[in-house]
C-alpha cells in the first residue's frame, strides 16, 4: 500500500510539472531563417571524400555537422551553420570516464 501511495504522490507531482511547462514552454534561440537547403555532414572514413564533393556547393546550402565532426581537421575550413549534439553521451552525466574526456576535449 505504500509503494502505491509514494507512486500516486509521484505521478501527481510530475502531472502538476507537466502542466507548469505546458503554459510557459521553453523558446529556442531564433535563428536566422534561411532558404538555402541544409547538407548534413557527419564525421567517418568517407569525410574526406564527401567533402571533396561537398567543397564546390557550400556557398549554395547552409551546412549541418553531426558527431565530432570538429575534431578533423576540415572543420574551419567547412565553417558549418549548424552542429547538433544527438547521442546522450554528450549530456549524460554518468557518462563513462572516456567519453567525458572526449567531450570535454571536443567542447572545448
């Protein structure tokens, strides 16, 4: 019975959370719109020759860089608008010791 008390008391804290974000969602930062279409570019072994490819067309699409993409070499020279951090590691905070090492050095 108490397991269930503490699990009814729990759910009805997060209904009420919920609620309270519901009306005050957070804002995203606001970009600038642009027309241009985006090319995502992830980093692995065919980098190299993607952006061979991708070089000639940069001034035409607006550049998104997944990964660690920042941690090659080509990456002041591609200048991407975009970066997107999806894989939970990058906010974990139990991440394994190797992982946090590679997060702070790409951060930083």
């Amino acid at each position: 019975m108490k397991a269930f008390i503490k699990t009814a008391i729990r759910s009805a804290l997060t209904l009420v959370r919920v609620a309270r974000h519901a009306h005050n969602p957070s804002r995203l930062p606001k970009i600038g719109r642009s027309d241009k279409p985006i090319l995502i570019l992830g980093n692995g072994p065919s980098l190299e020759e993607d952006v061979a490819e991708v070089l000639p067309r940069l001034a035409s699409v607006d550049l998104m860089c997944v990964g660690r993409l920042a941690e090659s070499s080509l990456y002041p020279a591609l200048r991407p608008r975009y970066y997107v951090f999806v894989d939970p590691m990058w906010w974990s905070e139990d991440a394994p010791s190797v992982t946090q090492t590679l997060r702070a050095n790409l951060f930083e």
